[in-house]
C-alpha cells in the first residue's frame, strides 16, 4: 500500500548530486510505503507539480523540488498526525513561531498561519487535494502562496509541527527576490481566491498580512533602486491597493500604514526618508526609542512627518491601535509556602508604567476545557526598564514589574480535583488603554523549568511552558504512574524495567505507548500487573529504542545525539494522557553497546522521557575559581581528542575552549577572561570529539543533582557570567549583563 507520494520536480541541470541527496532522504524516511515521483520541471515548476500529483497512488502527497531534502523523521510524523487528527494537511510553524506542535487548529484561530506560504515538505491529505480541486498556477516561477494560503481556509482543519520538516534552501527567500509583478499578481490572485473562499473578513487579514511582509519586503528594496524602477513600483502597487478596504491598512502597524500612505500619495522623497528611518532604528528602535504622543484620547507614534504641515500626513495615519500590546518576560517561578510564585515584568508598547498609578494589572487563571475561572492575586512592583536586564544597576526603574501567585486549592471544581489545563490570563491597564494577553515568555534559567508540586496525596500541579502559548498548569490525578526502574541484561540485550502503579480502573488490556519525537513512530509496551495488586511492570528492551538510529543520525537532519520518547497510557486504542515519573530516585541510563546508551529521566514537569542514543557528556561539577569557571564531569573521552565549543542560541556564532581529559573525565575552564570571553548573549554547551579521523559534536548535559545549585555566577575583569540550565538538561553559559541576578 502507497501511504505517502513523494513529488520530486528536477530540472534538467538538477538531475545529479541534488537530485541524489534529495531522493537519499526519502529513502531514509522511517516511514515505509513511500513512492517517488520525479517530474521534469524544465517547463514550469508549477506543470510539473500538478503532472506528478495527478500520477500519485498514496494517502498523502508531499512535494519536493530536486535541491530540498527532509529529515528522516519528517513523513513518519506527518501521516501519524493526519491519521491521529483527521486534519487536511500538515505544515510546519510559521517562520519565528515558538508554538508548540497542535493539531487540528485552523487559520481562523491561529492567524500566524497566514505566514504560512511554502508547499514544499508540507503534506496533503490526497483526498482533499483533489477534492478542493487545488493546483499550481503554470507559467508563475513563485506561486506557492496561491495554493497553500487559500488552502489553509479550505481546509477543515490543520497540523501544526514544531520541527524542521524541510532541509536546503529557504523557499520563501526565494520568492522574496520575486519580480513586484510578478509578486502583486500572486497576492492579488490569493487574496480574490481567499475572499471567494472566506469572504470579505478573510481577504482583509490577508491583505494586512501581504501589506506587512511579502509587500513590504519588496518595498524595502526600492530604497536602493533608480528612479525610473521606484515609479514603476508604485504603479503596480497602487493598482494592487486599489482592491483594498481602506480598513486594512488600520490593521497594520503603523510604520507600514505611512509607508504605504506615501506610495499611494506618489511622495517618492518623503518614502526614502521613512525607509532610511526604518532601517537604521531597526525592529528594536521603533519600539523601544520612539514616544508615544497624546492627541485627546489617542494616541499617536512620534515617526517622521507627524503633525509636519509641509509634508501633510493625516494625523490618523500615526494612530496606534495593535501595537499597543503587553510585552513581558517572567523571571522566576518557585513554589512558596504551596503556592506558584510568579515575579517578573510588564508594559505596553510605547506606554511605559513611569509611576505607580500608571499601569494597573489584574490576572485570573481559567480552565481550557471547561472555562471556569480562578482567582489570581498580582501585585505591582518596581523593576529595572523592561528592556534592560533584571540585575543591572540603573536609575532607569518604572513600575513594570509584578509578581503573582497562585494557590492550586482554587483550580478545584467544587472542592473536587479534575484533571485538565489551566491557563493563566493577564490584563494590564495604561492611561485608559487595556489590554489582555496570556502569562508567557520566561527567561532562560530556573525561570524556564518549574518544577511539579503534589498538592496533596494524589494530585499534582505540573507547570509548563508552551512557547507563545505560554504557561500552562496541569492538573494531574494519575491512574498510572512510573516509580520504579532497572535494567537486566547486559549489552544489546540490556532491557529497561519499568515499575509502577496503576488504579484499580485502568483495564487489563492498557498499554504504555512509547512515541518518539516527533510523532513518527510508536511501540506499545505490556503492562505486565500479575504480580501485586495495584502494581505493573513494563520491559523495554533497548534495541527496541536503538533499532536504526545510526542510520537516522547518518541522515541529513537525523538527531545529533540521541531520540526522546514521550509515555502514554493507551486504553482500547486511545490514548489517555501522559505518565509521570514519581519518586527522587527514578531514572538512570546504563551503557547498551560502546558508546550507545538507554535511560529514564523526568522532563521539567515530571513527565517520562526515555532516551537513546550516544553516551552525552555530563557536567556534574562547576565553580568558580580565582576567577574561573570551570566544569567537569564523567565521560570517556581520549586525552587531547575533544574541545569544549560555545554556540550562540541567537546568532550561531561559536567560539571554543581546551578540554583536559584523561579517558574517564574531562574538564574545562569557560572563557570568561578579556582577551578569550565570547561576545554577549546565551550559549549552548557542547564537545567536539574526534571519532575516527572525524570530528563528532555532542551536547553537554546537566547532572540533574547539579540543578539546585545553579546558577554559578560570578564576575571577571568586571564583566558578568553564569552558567545555568534551560530546560531541565542542557546548560546554558551566559555572558554579559543578561548574566546579573
């Protein structure tokens, strides 16, 4: 049975290495039934397509051009989804996103997905392909959008991955070099496809969304183009506006509402200058260095040529409206006295909390499934600037900070424990401005990883961060529970005992599913519960775990190190929920073969992880001595065959350092003198071996025994740093003021 089409287009200068590679990583998809369709797209990309999904046989189509590749986890994760969920297609999170995978959501909720443009490595539900009788435009280089944008609003539902699903070349970078013909036909087309579609309301957050980004970028570029291109462009732009409601561009932010303004008024002088203004303020700048001006109840941004008589922008066009939202970093999270402390800060965009009647806030908790709501009690206080690091010593104070917390007694219906997910919802009034956004964004760190608290016999809160979903308190009243675990056997023979207990309900016939991330493939494990009432023992055994992994890690995209596998309880064929791990001494890995590891260990809110692959280094020791910071741990790696490389987690940028090793431990001062420190910001831990002749990067972990402790801050040549962990595993060096308590 064919499960997945593949559609590979080639050109006739793609068919050798690229097209190789390509097709490589569709063999090594774990995911069996997979064909391949390779079509000439010498005549059109868009032909070619369409030829190669009318020859498809499978379930699910996916499309590739013959310079992508997909890691080997890609289709697997996909059909499991679309199977699971019912939804039409999946598609990865939009560009920025930091939303957790979801399944069956919609455009209609989820707006970002707009940003969504690209076909390639998505995967369609071939039914619905061909029954939205959806295709490629012919004869149009970049005309992905025309499809996948009116696709999202045909579709009944949608998966959302968090993970890459597509390896090569960034596709909608290509279509940013689009000619503005070219570009303004393709979104005119989608935006009367959508509104055909949808309607009216639709076809506005599409505009919106094509006037701020794909639109913009191009406008962007007319900053460094000749005068005849810049009159030319405008042409072509105002017969794309012409079809607008004038309404959309209140939706935009304020800085691509003037710009647009000055196009449609032919003020080409006026427009440089806003462009210029653009560019060297940059993101940041236009929010952080810009004042918010008061016209009665309005207000206004202070951008170029406001209330300028000469230049005659209406005022309107500098009203802020959207961009007035709440931004906010959480920076601790503890349990106090059985309550979920919360202390970090808040503002609204341009409206600074400058006193202490400024800026009000109110929070309440509610329940996702129900919508019950619980009390939440916030109190203000005062904080360094909201763009300034929480420890520096400045003058520059308001009061944006706050801390809240919550007593998980008032997340009971009735009095009665029921399991589910809470949210928690903060509003925040400034100068008669409200607004409401969900508690999200904690800082790297202890922030990051909060830990489960057993709120009586029973029932525990488990905390999580979600992305920009944000925090999520989940109920846990567990009729399973992992408490126990061994190993037998030695070798490839080595088995993982899992022991536990399970209530009286949980049927005979339940299983443990063992699903890897991401979603490609699962195994469902015996609960063996004849020997005590009340009592299971599970038996992993560990080539079950490490069955092909040195293939997949051979593979473009394949893990780096080792795989996760999330615990379910499965009951008749459903999944029931998550199993947690309950005791402080659970868990553990044992060596399976040289170099190749299993083990069981907690993520941040308890839940089971079991992990396989490389033996990771552990960082079991660190302190600060005379002015180093030095880490060290067990791991067998030959003296003088490895190096410790510091990656940054904004930029990628890497610096390294020496390693002492002696073949049972190893040891590394982190650079934190003048002439050796990396540059300011975040960076992840990792060694690089030599294996073989060939260098072999493994991240570093954190011996859980060492998380209390963290973070190890200190001060050379009086510059800050610290080593800390995000997550409940992977360090974290920080240097520089973001490093301050």
């Amino acid at each position: 049975m064919v499960v997945v089409s593949a559609v590979v287009s080639a050109g006739e200068g793609e068919r050798d290495r690229r097209l190789k590679e390509c097709l490589a990583s569709i063999e090594a998809q774990t995911l069996g039934g997979v064909e391949v369709v390779v079509v000439d797209s010498s005549a059109g990309l868009g032909a070619a397509r369409n030829d190669g999904a009318r020859r498809a046989a499978g379930e699910f189509l996916v499309f590739l051009d013959a310079g992508e590749r997909v890691p080997p986890y890609a289709f697997g994760a996909m059909a499991q989804g679309l199977r699971a969920s019912g939804s039409d297609f999946a598609t990865a999170a939009p560009p920025g996103s930091t939303a957790g995978p979801v399944r069956g959501t919609h455009v209609t909720e989820r707006p970002a997905l707009l940003a969504d443009r690209s076909a390639a490595g998505r995967m369609w539900r071939r039914s619905f392909w061909e029954t939205a009788g959806l295709s490629f435009p012919e004869g149009v280089e970049h005309g992905d959008m025309r499809v996948v944008v009116p696709a999202h609003f045909l579709a009944s539902a949608v998966d959302v991955l968090d993970e890459p699903l597509l390896l090569g070349p960034d596709p909608a970078a290509a279509g940013s070099a689009t000619a503005p013909e070219e570009l303004f036909a393709l979104v005119r087309a989608t935006a009367a496809a959508v509104a055909e579609i949808a309607g009216a309301e639709a076809r506005a957050a599409w505009d919106a969304e094509a006037l701020s980004t794909d639109l913009a970028g191009a406008l962007r570029r007319t900053e460094d183009a000749d005068e005849a291109f810049r009159l030319a462009f405008t042409e072509i732009a105002n017969s794309y506006i012409d079809t607008v409601d004038p309404r959309v561009f209140q939706r935009l932010p304020v800085i691509d509402r003037l710009k647009w303004y000055l196009v449609r008024r032919h003020m080409h002088d006026e427009l440089l200058r806003v462009l210029a203004f653009e560019r060297e303020s940059g993101p940041e700048g236009l929010h952080a260095d810009a004042l918010a001006v008061r016209h009665g109840t309005r207000w206004y941004v202070d951008y170029p040529f406001l209330d300028d008589p000469l230049a005659e922008v209406p005022q309107a066009i500098y009203r802020l409206t959207g961009e007035i939202d709440v931004q906010q970093r959480a920076e601790t999270v503890r349990w106090e006295d059985g309550r979920l402390v919360v202390t970090g800060r808040l503002h609204m965009g341009f409206l600074p909390p400058d006193s202490r009647f400024r800026q009000y806030l109110r929070a309440r908790a509610v329940n996702l499934g129900t919508g019950a709501k619980a009390r939440v009690r916030i109190r203000p206080r005062r904080a360094n600037a909201f763009e300034l690091p929480r420890g520096a010593v400045t003058t520059r104070r308001d009061w944006g900070g706050y801390e809240l917390s919550i007593d998980p007694r008032d997340l009971r219906a009735n009095d009665v424990w029921r399991p589910g997910e809470w949210t928690v919802e903060l509003w925040a009034v400034n100068r008669g401005t409200t607004r409401r956004a969900t508690l999200a964004w904690p800082d790297p760190g202890a922030a990051s990883r909060p830990e489960p608290h057993e709120a009586e016999p029973g029932v525990w809160i488990r905390p999580e961060w979600r992305g920009e979903d944000g925090l999520r308190l989940v109920v846990d009243t567990p009729r399973v529970r992992i408490t126990g675990s061994g190993f037998t056997g030695e070798g490839a023979g080595t088995v993982l005992e899992l022991t536990g207990t399970a209530a009286p309900d949980v049927p005979a016939g339940a299983v443990l599913r063992l699903t890897r991330r991401p979603g490609d493939v699962f195994h469902d494990v015996e609960m063996e519960r004849d020997l005590a009432p009340g009592l299971f023992t599970a038996r992993v055994p560990a080539e079950l775990l490490l069955d092909g992994f040195d293939d997949r890690r051979a593979a473009p995209g394949g893990p780096t190190a080792s795989e996760l596998w999330d615990v379910h309880l499965v009951d008749g064929g459903r999944v029931e929920y998550r199993v947690a791990l309950e005791g402080e001494d659970v868990g553990g890995r044992a060596r399976v073969a040289a170099d190749r590891t299993v083990g069981l260990e907690p993520d941040g809110p308890g839940w089971a992880l079991l992990r396989a692959g490389v033996e990771r280094p552990l960082i079991s020791g660190a302190e600060w001595k005379e002015g180093e910071l030095r880490v060290s741990g067990p791991f067998a790696a030959p003296e003088g065959a490895a190096e410790l490389v510091l990656t940054d987690t904004a930029t990628g940028e890497r610096c390294t350092a020496p390693v002492a090793a002696d073949g049972d431990g190893f040891s590394a001062v982190l650079p934190t003198a003048p002439d050796t420190a990396p540059a300011d910001g975040r960076y992840a831990l990792s060694l690089v071996l030599a294996v073989d002749g060939a260098a072999e990067e493994r991240p570093l972990d954190i011996d859980p025994a060492l998380l209390e402790s963290l973070p190890f801050a200190g001060t050379t040549a009086g510059r800050p740093f610290a080593l800390d962990a995000d997550g409940p595993a992977g360090p974290l060096f920080t240097a520089g003021p973001e490093a301050l308590p």
